[in-house]
C-alpha cells in the first residue's frame, strides 16, 4: 500500500532516526513542490537554479520542520540543492559548514567575480544572473553572516565588507587571488561592494552597482525634494472618483505618510533606526533569516556613503524603485568616475526573464573590457 504524503510525514515525525534516506525523500518531495511551485517540479530541480524568493525558501524551510521536526539550515539548503542531497545530510545528521562565499558558477583562469546579496543576505535572486553572465573565470555570491543563526548578524556595512574581505582571504589562504578582484552588488549590496572597494584599493576590478541607493535622509535634497513632488502627486491622483468621506480618510493617511518620510529625511541621529518603521520590513521569515534582514535594515538606515576615488559602473533599472530615489543622481556626486548602463524594467524584474539577460550582457562586456584593458597595460 503507497501512503500519502502527509500521513507519511506524521508516520517519519513518529520514528526515531536513523531514517533512511528514500524515505525522507518521499517526504520532502511533495514540501518541496508545494513551496517552490512549478520550478520545484522539474526532476533536476536545484534551488540555485530555481530563482526562488525568500518566502519560498521560508516555506520550505517551515515544512520541513512541521513534518519531521528538523530545522534545515538556509545555508546548507543552498549549498545541497536538491532533495536527494538534503535527504541524505538530514539522514546523517552531517550538514555543510556557514561560509560566505557560495560557488554560483565555476568557470578558469585567474579571476574572480564576487555577487553581493542584497538586504535579505540570500543570494538566490542572483543566481539567473550568475549564469548568464558572459565570463570565463568562477562567479562567487557573498551572502551575510548569521542566515544560520550561527553568529550575531551584521549591523554595519562597514564591519559586513571587512567580513566578505576577510571571507575572499579565507578562500584563497590569506591572500587574496591572482588578478583583480570583480564586485557586483545588487541594491543595498552595491553599498557593501563600494566599501569593500574601498578596502581593497588598487587590487579592485569592475565595481558593478545594480540598481543601488541610500537610505532617504542621505539622498541630495533636490533628489529629496523631487521623490516627494512625485509622491505627492501620485497620492492625489489617487482622490479621483472617490467621496467626500473616503477621499478625506485617505488624505489623512497620506498627510501621516508625509510626516513619516520629512521625519525620515531629518532625523536627528543615525542610532534612531528601526527596521519595524522601514518601508523594507517584512515579518514573517525563518526567525534566523528575519533577524539578518532587520540588522540589515538598521545598517542600511545609519549608512551615509562616502565618495570614492575609483570608476563605478552602475546597473540602472529604466523602471527604477517606487520606494528609492533615482541612483544615478546619487552615485555622480559620489564616484570618482561613473559609467551609467540603463537595463530594462524595474528593480525587482531587471534581474528577471527577460530583463536579466540583458544585465548579463553588460555586465559581460564591462568585464571584458577591464580584462582587455588590464592585457593592454601588461603588454606596454
């Protein structure tokens, strides 16, 4: 008799381990295809592979728990990939150690491209990314302390590039690799890039920024002023068609919207950052991933960049971020030198198909022009 899936978890969640690895994956199986959805159907189904969201993986994660009281860490999630494997690391109780660099893409030669996860720390939304860039050498992901609950998270960009810095010379035997170091970083990623940059001084390649801003109280004030023109506006269209009553309900919730973002603007001291308050809160994760998320809140509200005397290239979504201001007008006051490259769609689907094949290319060819440049300057 072949028992269904859930009466075969509650029947797993009853029996002491050892379990046997076929079993676990007979429960796994229907978890996984209901938290990743179709993706999760496909027989070699790699959550590397899979462009999944963090809700997704926290579903999974909380399935897997709730069947057989095992609580798999994100890390490892990522670094197994598929049922098979995890079935096996569960069945020996043997899981992969935290590292942060997380191999996307293995590739030759001498250099390296590095991918900077943005505030969730899970470089899952870079992996479409990784494998369609045109670059011959490996790509690494950096993702941010603590996603297993293994260390305290980071709450301060600064100590998080001095800890991916100190990650890469780890990799690499206390030194960092042959050849330039390559960083992209997507969103708040980018500002960890820029500081790691910094660190890193003339050993530093292509330094990528993807779609990258600052916390409102930082942006130059015609910026400010113009985010706010716009905002209001918006927020008066939305009046149309609306009664006396509803109509002036809504303006006061926007008047307190208001008040919300001048207040962010001129906040008296960075240490009153609080990520419940952040238009980027979102409850509800696997407890160990929701507390990276929020310290990476309160690092993105204290963070106010300074210049750098180094070429940029930004990524710029055409379609941008509702919640940002406009990243070009941020970073030419920034950058010693800016390379602006517009990509199709917004913030969120520039790194989806279609869009993200087309980041992929440019980032390709800036690549390669740094690698044709550096071959220049060896010839001379």
């Amino acid at each position: 008799m072949r028992l269904e899936p859930d009466m075969a978890a509650a029947l797993l969640a009853k029996t002491a381990p050892p379990w046997t690895t076929a079993d676990l994956v007979s429960v796994l199986t229907p978890i996984w295809r209901r938290a990743f959805g179709p993706k999760g159907h496909a027989p070699d189904a790699h959550v590397m592979r899979m462009s999944v969201g963090i809700g997704r993986v926290t579903r999974f994660l909380d399935g897997v728990e709730d069947a057989i009281g095992v609580r798999v860490p994100a890390t490892a999630l990522m670094r197994l990939g598929t049922i098979e494997r995890l079935a096996v690391a569960i069945a020996r109780n043997d899981w992969p150690p935290p590292s942060a660099p997380i191999l996307l893409r293995d590739g030759a030669g001498s250099e390296a491209l590095y991918v900077i996860a943005a505030g969730t720390g899970l470089v899952l939304e870079l992996c479409d990314l990784a494998q369609a860039i045109p670059f011959p050498g490996p790509i690494w992901a950096l993702q941010l302390p603590g996603l297993d609950g293994e260390t305290t998270p980071l709450a301060d960009i600064g100590a998080m590039a001095a800890h991916h810095i100190a990650a890469i010379r780890a990799q690499h035997s206390s030194a960092l690799p042959d050849g330039p170091v390559h960083l992209i970083g997507y969103s708040f990623g980018g500002l960890v890039c820029v500081e790691m940059a910094r660190l890193l001084g003339d050993r530093i390649g292509l330094l990528g920024l993807i779609d990258t801003t600052c916390y409102e109280t930082y942006w130059p004030r015609t910026e400010w002023l113009r985010v706010a023109g716009l905002r209001t506006l918006r927020r008066m269209g939305e009046l149309r068609g609306m009664r006396p009553r509803p109509a002036l309900q809504h303006l006061a919730g926007r008047g307190r919207a208001m008040a919300r973002h001048i207040g962010r603007r001129f906040k008296p001291k960075a240490g009153d950052a609080d990520f419940t308050r952040s238009v980027y809160y979102v409850d509800g994760l696997d407890p160990r991933l929701q507390a990276v998320r929020n310290a990476s809140i309160i690092a993105f509200e204290r963070h106010d960049p300074a210049p750098i005397d180094a070429p940029v290239t930004l990524f710029k979504s055409r379609l941008g971020d509702r919640h940002g201001c406009d990243p070009a007008r941020l970073w030419r006051r920034l950058a010693g030198r800016l390379d602006v490259v517009m990509v199709e769609g917004t913030h969120i689907t520039m790194l989806r198909k279609p869009h993200v094949e087309g980041l992929a290319a440019a980032i390709g060819a800036r690549l390669g022009n740094q690698i044709r440049c550096q071959i220049r300057c060896r010839i001379r």
